[in-house]
C-alpha cells in the first residue's frame, strides 16, 4: 500500500462518514457557526457580567 492509497482510503472512510451521519454533521456545524459569531459580535471588553442595559449602551468603557 503507499501512501496516496492509504490518503486515498482515509478520504473515503472520513466522507463516508460524513454521509453516514448528515444530521449530525449539520447540527455541529450550525452550532460552531452561531459560537462563532457570537464571539465575533461580543464588545470590546466584555466580562460576562454586563447588565441588560449595558448592552445597548454605546459607551462600553463605562462599566
């Protein structure tokens, strides 16, 4: 076996795998999406503990 063969039968094996289980491969990569952006959009400086009104404020530095 050389080594684009063995590529070759890792490739098959992981898009079979693929195939096999659609859902669940949807469901990961819409949860990696919605992470993503959340971190994406998240101010600058955000601790986790802001208020609700915080959130709309436009001067984050405030506290």
């Amino acid at each position: 076996m050389t080594a684009s063969d063995s590529a070759r039968n890792f490739l098959v094996s992981v898009l079979g795998f693929i195939r096999e289980r659609k859902l669940l491969v949807a469901a990961i990569a819409v949860v990696l999406g919605i992470g993503l952006s959340w971190l994406i959009h998240l101010p600058t400086g955000y601790s986790g503990h802001a208020h609700p009104s915080q959130a709309i404020s436009t001067d984050f530095s405030s506290g």
